[in-house]
C-alpha cells in the first residue's frame, strides 16, 4: 500500500487560510488522492478527493502537484470547527480497494 | 448524521470474553469496511466487504471475524478479547466497492472497553 506522510500537527488563526500539506512519493498512477477529517469524539467525514486535477467543493480545494508525489488540502477561511485530525489517503482502484488511513496532521485553530 | 448506524455505541467486558458489533450502512450503499482507533492513534483498517462477499482485508486478527449479511447489514465479532482490544470501532459505508467510490460515510463507533 502506497504510503503518505503528514506533519503531526499545524496552527493557524481563525478566518486566515490553512494549507495542510501530504507527501505521498510512491503515488501509483492508479492511485486516488482523498482527504478525510475527523472532528473530536465523531466518525470521520469526507472532505474532497482527486487523482491528476485540481478540485474544488464548498469545504475546500485540493492542489495536485504535476508529478502527483504531494499535495495540499486548501481550507480557504478557518473556523474554530475546522479543528480536527486531517487524514491524506491514497486510494488504489485498480486493485483491492482499501483506505489506508495515516496518523494525519491535527490541527488547532486559533481565535 | 452520516445515516450509518452502529450499535451498540458503548460496551464493556471482561478478557477473555466475546462480543458483536453491529452496523447499518446508509440506505443503497452495497459496501461496508471496518476500522479500529485506539487511543490517539490513527484509524486502522480491519475489513471490507461488498454486497456479502468480502473484498479487502487489512491488519485484522485471527480472534476477529466479520461478515455482511443479505440486507446488507455487517457485524464484527470480537472474541477472546484482551486489554489492547479496547479501542473505538467505526464502520463505514460506501455506494459502490470498486474503482469510482469516492466518498466514505462513517458512524459514530462502537466504544469497547475490556477491563
């Protein structure tokens, strides 16, 4: 399973943009790029995913590098309830299907 | 709400003992995984199946089992547990198992505590 790599944890200020970075150097061309966040005592939820193109949608963007070896989750004006643990998960389609969950990048947001 | 039910949401037990964890996918999804969170850590996947058969399968134990039922329901079986078991157990549910899933829908978890 192609593995990704995430800072442990990151600050910002409320109402300024956040860019959570997430390495992912063995990115397979089958491989999806999905971000998940889990919020305090709650399930995870999905945030956005992509493979090659940029994406936007009303929680956030994902910035896909050429080379696809990194990207970074957008999160365009934080708010205190966007405090949680940020997952970055390489979906492989061709094969087994599995989610790979890291230990993700938590992040604190300040008022 | 994700419309993924998981019951029971607490559960304590003794080592050695065996209990079943029990989830409800959104309404139309075929697919459901299992993944276990101790404490601060990271989720860990257990298992997937998709319309009864499974499909994938991660860092489960020999002490663990799950199967997917016709009406698509899933439960996770738990048995001779110990300490280390204790853990919150989150299952997920998606339209479809293969190559276009996007999105995951996941419960709230099942809390297991073994003392």
């Amino acid at each position: 399973d192609a593995k990704t790599t995430q800072p442990n944890s990151m600050e910002s200020n409320e109402e300024e943009p956040v860019h959570l970075p997430c390495n992912h150097s063995t990115i397979s061309g089958t491989d999806y790029i999905h971000w998940y966040r889990q919020l305090p005592s709650q399930g995870p939820e999905y945030v956005i995913h992509g493979l090659t193109s940029n994406v936007n949608n009303r929680m956030a963007s994902l910035a896909i590098a050429e080379d696809r070896k990194s990207s970074t989750l957008i999160l365009h004006r934080a708010t205190l309830r966007d405090a949680a643990v940020y997952y970055c998960i390489l979906r492989d389609y061709s094969g087994t299907y599995k989610y790979i969950f890291g230990t993700g990048t938590r992040l604190k947001v300040l008022a | 709400d994700s419309g993924v039910t998981q019951t029971p949401k607490h559960l304590i037990t003794a080592t050695g003992q065996r209990v079943t964890l029990r989830c409800s996918p959104r309404s139309g999804d075929l697919s459901v995984y299992w993944y276990q969170q101790s404490l601060d850590q990271g989720l860990q996947f257990l298992i997937q199946y998709y319309n009864g058969e499974e499909r994938a399968k991660g860092n489960i134990l020999e002490r663990f089992s799950a199967q997917q039922f016709p009406d698509l329901h899933s439960e996770l079986n738990l048995s001779s547990l110990e300490l280390g078991d204790s853990a919150l157990y989150f299952c997920a549910s998606s339209v479809a198992g293969g190559p276009n899933t996007g999105e995951l829908f996941f419960g709230e978890g099942s809390r297991l505590t073994v003392l």
